[in-house]
C-alpha cells in the first residue's frame, strides 16, 4: 500500500527540498528495491514497486514511440521510463512511469549526467493507476476536503499532455488529457478508449498503440 505522511512526521526540511537534494528516500530508510517516494500535494507518498505487468504495458506504449523512430528519421519524440520529475513551480516531486520529451533532451542527457527533468522539458507524462496509488494518479475527487493529485500537479505545471492508464476494475481504460488550466490545475478530455480499442494518439505524436492485450488489475 502506499503511505502518505501527515503533519506529525517531524523532518530536517520540507520534503520537497528533501527530495530534490535526493536525501527523502534515505530519511525514510526506504528500502532499495524499487520503492518510488514522491512528494504529491506536499505530502510524502511512498509506493512499492510495480508488478511486472505494470511494466510491460509501460513496455507496450514506449515500444510505438520506438517503432514511430523507426519508421522515419524525423520523429521528434522519445519515451523514457521512470525519471525525476521537479515540479519547481508547485514545490513537488514525481516519478511518472513514463514521459514523452523532444529528441534534443535525449541528445542533453547523452552530453553528459542529468540528474531529473521539468516540466518544460516534456510533453507528455503517462501513468499506468496501481491499487496502490490510483487515486494518486487520477484528477482529485471532489467533496469536503479536494487534495491534489498528480493529474492537477501536472496541469499546474504546464505539461501539455497527460495519458492515463487506469487498470482499476471498476473503471479500465486509457484517457488522454490535454489544454491544460495552470491557474485551475485542471485538463480538458481529449479522448477515451475502452481496453481492446487501439489508442490513436493524435497530432503531434502520431501514434498508434494496441490495446488488445492490456486488462485490469485483480
């Protein structure tokens, strides 16, 4: 499950300015083992690793961008797994599963050591939902109290695109989320696919991805 801490947990610093000096992880004693801790809304979350279905469906929309390359040497876009995200302008930090950057900050990283990446540097940030962190991942639900959520922290920032794969029984399927409100921290709905649809993301990615495969979670 994952654990989000409250105000009761006493640290040296915020945790956002914990986590962009890498030190968040290591305060918590985390586990080296593939457990994700994020600052989400300014609060901590911690999630355990994914299951490996988690990383073949990731596995299945990375391998279109990388077939899309293929078929033409200009292609501008690269899919890349599981990097630092710094939301300076929100005072957050991710981990998306998956984000879409211009070929340039490929070339950037090649150059030489980067440590994480922001906002500006990609264009589209892609979550698979896990029982473990769904509601982390999708827009806040409305009542007494609205939290943040990684949906609106990306609208906030600026992303221009958000794809969500949610896998949760209840509600399977992919959207994909656009026009983003910065001063809202909201998205408009740019297209819906059940699982066993092919995802046809448009203009400027151009990209096909095969759903026939893809099922919720148990």
């Amino acid at each position: 499950m994952s654990v989000v801490a409250f105000a009761q947990l006493l640290l040296p610093d915020s945790p956002y300015a914990m986590w962009v000096r890498g030190e968040l992880g290591e305060y918590l004693r985390l586990p080296d083992d593939g457990t994700r801790v994020e600052v989400v809304g300014g609060e901590i979350v911690v999630s355990p690793a994914p299951v490996v279905t988690h990383a073949v469906f990731l596995s299945h929309i990375e391998r279109r961008f990388t077939l899309a390359l293929g078929s033409g040497p200009d292609f501008p876009w690269r899919a890349l797994q599981a990097i630092n995200l710094d939301l300076v302008e929100i005072g957050d930090g991710y981990v998306p599963d998956l984000v879409v950057v211009d070929a340039e900050v490929e070339e950037r990283a090649l150059d030489g050591d980067v440590a994480g990446l922001y906002p500006h540097d990609i264009v589209m940030a892609v979550e698979v939902t896990s029982p473990s962190n769904a509601r982390y991942d999708r827009r806040p639900m409305f009542g007494r109290q609205v939290k943040s959520t990684k949906w609106s922290g990306y609208a906030r920032s600026g992303v221009p695109y958000y794809l969500l794969v949610d896998r949760d029984p209840r509600q399977p399927g992919v959207t994909l989320f656009g026009e983003p409100n910065k001063g809202e921290g909201t998205y408009e709905v740019l297209g819906e696919w059940k699982f066993g649809e092919t995802v046809r993301l448009p203009k400027p990615f151009d990209v096909e991805i095969p759903t026939d495969r893809w099922k919720a979670w148990e």
